[in-house]
C-alpha cells in the first residue's frame, strides 16, 4: 500500500523505513495512520452503497405495489373467450 511522505508529500511504499525521494524516515504511526483513513472511506463507501441499494429496492415495491394490473377479456380466432393479463395498455 502506499502512503504519503510526511516530508516531501511522495507516495511511498509502507514496506519502506525511509522515502526514496528525500530520504526521511517513515514512522509506524504514519503507516497506520494511512491505513485508518483507508479503512474510513471503505466504510463510508459501503454504507453509501448499502442505502442505495436499499432506495432502490424500495422504489420498485413501491412501483410493483401502484401500477395497476390490467385483465382483457379477447376472443381468439375460435369465437373462445380469453383472459389475457397485461402490466401496461
């Protein structure tokens, strides 16, 4: 994972003890600091989603629930009456 120079501001890779490009020393804190904020966002992200998801399955019960469902009586080419079911005219 990367993570930002506390020095010059460059992406350094966590593994490191010191940054390549200005040479300071990359502390623990740093590292797990970086990874909390990673954390941070995950979860804002999933909540984000999950509310979505959960706006999304509501409006289709609810559209589900208010369209009418429309039964036409027809005749087939026998002279036999036929209910047919259709969601829309």
């Amino acid at each position: 994972m990367l993570i930002k120079c506390s020095e010059c501001g460059k992406e350094v890779s966590d593994q490191a003890s010191t940054c390549p490009n200005c040479g300071a020393p990359i502390k623990e804190d740093e590292i797990k600091k970086e990874i909390k904020a990673g954390i941070k966002i995950s979860k804002k992200l999933a909540i984000i989603l999950i509310i979505a998801l959960s706006f999304i399955i509501i409006c289709a019960f609810i559209f589900g629930y208010f369209i009418p469902a429309h039964t036409y009586v027809t005749k087939d080419s026998n002279g036999n009456y036929v209910e047919e079911f259709r969601l829309f005219k």
